[in-house]
C-alpha cells in the first residue's frame, strides 16, 4: 500500500546529504557518517555509492578522504534523490490504490490527492539539498 510518501532509502539518502551539507567542506568518513545518523554502515555504503555516481557526493581512498558533497549538491532539489532510489514520479496514481484513476477517470479521494500530490511535488522541487543544512544538528532545548 502506498502509505508511506517516500521510502526508507529516500530518508536515508536525505539524512546523508544533511549531514554531508552540515559539514560542508569537509572530508568525512563513511564510518562517521553512519555513526551520526544512524544508518547500518552497509546499507549508508550503497547509498553513498548512488549518491556518487549521480554527482552529489564525491569520495576519496585513503588518509584525508572519505566523502564530501559534491558543488553542484547544494542547489540540486531533492526530487533528484528521490527520482535516483525511486525512479521519476508520475501523477494521476491514486495513493489509496481504491482503482485505477486519473483525471478521466477518477476515483471519489482524486480530487483532494490531486491537489495534496502537486504540492509534495512542489515541495520536492524547490527544496535543496543545501536547504537540508542543520537537519542533524540537535534542536536547542527550551527552558
């Protein structure tokens, strides 16, 4: 059932590019990374590997290396992540799966998803990495 917006490797590879974006300019190590935010070290590997050959993140072997957001990253929507892990979005399918519905032929929750749907996109398009800076950073607490 299409309950959840976007999957588990989405939200892995967003959380990546975060940290990776908090820590602009520097080097760091796929060890740290999963360490930070969570992410078993095999499946952060294979996310990052994604990343890099998509152009978001570059690496580098050896002492000094690791990964670093690639230029290009921070003013890169997040839409191009979710389209690399999930392939491109396409409208007019109905998240209730009820029937098969388009704007021809839509089912009674089409008109309200439709609207709900082209603002996610919306959001997904005009959302930058770069504007996931200081997601990993802990919130101040309110006294």
């Amino acid at each position: 059932m299409a309950h959840e917006m976007i999957s588990q490797t989405v939200k892995y590879a967003l959380r990546i590019l975060g940290y990776l974006a908090d820590h602009s300019g520097e080097w760091t190590q796929g060890s740290q990374i999963a360490k930070a935010t969570g992410i078993p070290s095999n499946y952060l590997s294979k996310i990052l590997n994604q990343l890099r050959k998509k152009g978001l993140v570059l690496s580098q072997k050896g002492w000094g290396g690791g990964f670093i957001l690639a230029d290009r990253a921070a003013s890169a929507p997040i839409s191009e992540v979710l389209d690399l892990f999930e392939g491109e979005r396409h409208s007019g399918a109905c998240v209730f799966e009820m029937r098969p519905c388009d704007a021809k032929n839509p089912c009674p929750l089409h008109v309200h998803w439709e609207k709900i749907q082209g603002q996610f996109i919306h959001m997904l398009d005009t959302t930058t990495i770069g504007d996931l800076r200081s997601i990993m950073r802990p919130r101040a607490r309110r006294r």
